[in-house]
C-alpha cells in the first residue's frame, strides 16, 4: 500500500469516528468534495483495499 493510500486510510477512519467533516477530509486529500464522498463510500462498503 502507498502513502497516499495509508493517508486516504486514515482520514476516512477520522471521518467515520466523526473526527473530521468529509469536507475537511477533501481539503487534506487534495481531491473535491464529490471525490471525497466516493472514496469514503468505497471503504465503507469494501475496506482499503478499494480506495483505487
């Protein structure tokens, strides 16, 4: 797994604790709001290992 893959990782997990608002996950991860909420869909529903 990459870096960016561990950190997508990391920030979703936040976002699911309630941490951290899925806007603020797209501001770090450098992707829109939009792809921000695929990506946190993607884990939810498959893990990581689905964050391509």
């Amino acid at each position: 797994m990459s870096e960016r893959d561990l950190q997508r990782i990391e920030v979703l997990t936040e976002v699911l604790a309630g941490i951290r608002t899925t806007e603020s996950a797209a501001g770090v991860l450098g992707v829109s709001l939009r792809e921000a909420q695929r990506l946190l869909a993607s884990y939810r529903d498959g893990g990581g290992g689905t964050l391509n």
